[in-house]
C-alpha cells in the first residue's frame, strides 16, 4: 500500500506542478530518485505520461482527459436518466435501476428503491454483477462482437448462482438472439431466488450500447406475462434516454 501511495503522490505532484524532473520530484516528495525513477518509468509505458525530449521533464499526458471525459460521461448519464427512473418507478411501483460496463461487470450507477415494499435486492448503488446473470449484463453481452464474445467466455467461469442460470456458452448463444429480436433482455431469478428484472439498452449519439435501464422485483409481483408488459414500457423509456444522449434511430 506504500508504494501505491507514492504512485499516487507522484501523480497528484504533476497534477498541481505540470512537467517536472524526476531529481525534483525526489526532493519535493521526499522519495529517493530511484524510486521516482521506477513509479515515472511505469507510468511512462502504460500512457499515463508523457515526456519532453529536450529537458527530460514529465507530465501527465492525455489519458486522463480521456479518464475525465469517461466519468463525466457518468455523471452526464446519471443526471439525464434519474428522471426517468423516478418514471418508472412511479408507473410500474418495482425498483429501477442504471448500469453501465465496467470490463466483464455490470454497475448499478443510479438505483431507485419502490416505495410499495421493503424488499431489498443485490441492485443497489455501486453493486455489480456478471453480465451473464444480470439483465442489463445480458444486454451488453448482446452487443458485444463475436470475438470478444469468445474471449468473455474464455476468461469467465459461467457458474450457477440458482436454478435458471444460464451456465454454458451455447444456452447464452440462443439468449442473446432472442435478446437482439425483442429488444429487451429478462432475467428470470437468474441471480437471486424470488427475483426477476427486465432491461433495455442506452445508446450515444455514435451507436453505442454504453448503459442500460432495469425495474427489478419479485417474482409474485412480475410474472412472465407482466414482463412482456415491461418490455415495451423499458424499450420506450430507453429510447427517450438515447434520443436526449444525441442517438438518431433509423427510421
């Protein structure tokens, strides 16, 4: 934990003072040169700085603009989709949820709890789950390429948290199809017994699949015919999200 702390030392020092030397840096942090040398090397090779040839100077470089515009982008989504979720659980009394991807997880971002009951699930602020056991985790799976589908699978472990979960690649094939046909993934108790939720994906104005919006409940409250029910009412309200967030649908 140290060394991270003087990583993270190193990174704020730059932040604040812009391109320094690293003999500086040593005696404005009190940190031996050649520790500054090896956090300012590491840094250096994975983007996160960047260097002047002449005078031997480092500076942050461009990648935390792009860190900066990503958790703007967040916020941007947080602040445009909250009215809608305070919709949905107005007309559809379940909790709503926003999630986005975070590498082979979904995030709930924003989470409104329904105040017609005091159940509470695992779809809270700040809580993840596998994107094959989670509605909105299906939906980004559906978006995902063919090969980057093959590497989820390779690098995932499928494994069975109740009795309808979907553990192989080939059953997760034939979800994903139906996915793309409706428009709007279900997960039927496939994460936690007693529960079901029905998610429809978010787009940018470029096309992507960058968030999606869920109502989750249970399942004496949602059942499989309600859900087809749901789906219309999520696709709709996804759509409005995506028009303000810049998307143009065809036609």
């Amino acid at each position: 934990m140290k060394s991270l702390e003087k990583v993270l030392d190193v990174i704020e020092f730059l932040a604040i003072n812009g391109h320094t030397g690293i003999r500086e840096i040593s005696a404005k942090l009190s940190v031996p040169p050649t520790t500054v040398h090896r956090i300012v090397a590491s840094l250096h090779r994975r983007g996160f700085l960047q260097k002047t040839e002449s005078n031997q100077l480092y500076g942050l470089s461009i990648k935390f603009m792009e860190f900066g515009d990503s958790v703007q982008q967040q916020f941007d989504i947080v602040t445009t989709v909250r009215p809608f979720l305070e919709d949905l659980v107005e007309e559809t009394g379940e909790n709503a949820n926003l999630c986005i991807l975070n590498g082979w997880n979904s995030v709930y971002i924003d989470h409104i709890h329904s105040k017609e009951h005091n159940l509470m699930f695992f779809t809270r602020r700040g809580a993840t789950a596998p994107l094959y056991a989670s509605g909105i985790g299906k939906l980004f799976l559906s978006y995902f390429s063919s090969s980057k589908l093959d590497q989820y699978y390779t690098e995932n472990d499928l494994k069975s948290y109740t009795n309808t979960t979907i553990t192989s690649p080939e059953r997760m094939q034939d979800e994903i199809k139906r996915i793309r046909e409706i428009g709007y993934a279900v997960d039927n108790e496939e994460k936690e017994e007693g529960v079901r939720c029905i998610a429809a994906p978010i787009f940018d104005r470029s096309g992507e699949n960058i968030a999606g919006i869920s109502v989750s409940g249970a399942t004496q409250r949602m059942p499989m015919k309600r859900l087809v029910e749901l789906g219309d009412v999520l696709k709709g309200k996804a759509q409005q999200i995506s028009i303000e967030l810049g998307h143009s649908f065809n036609p």
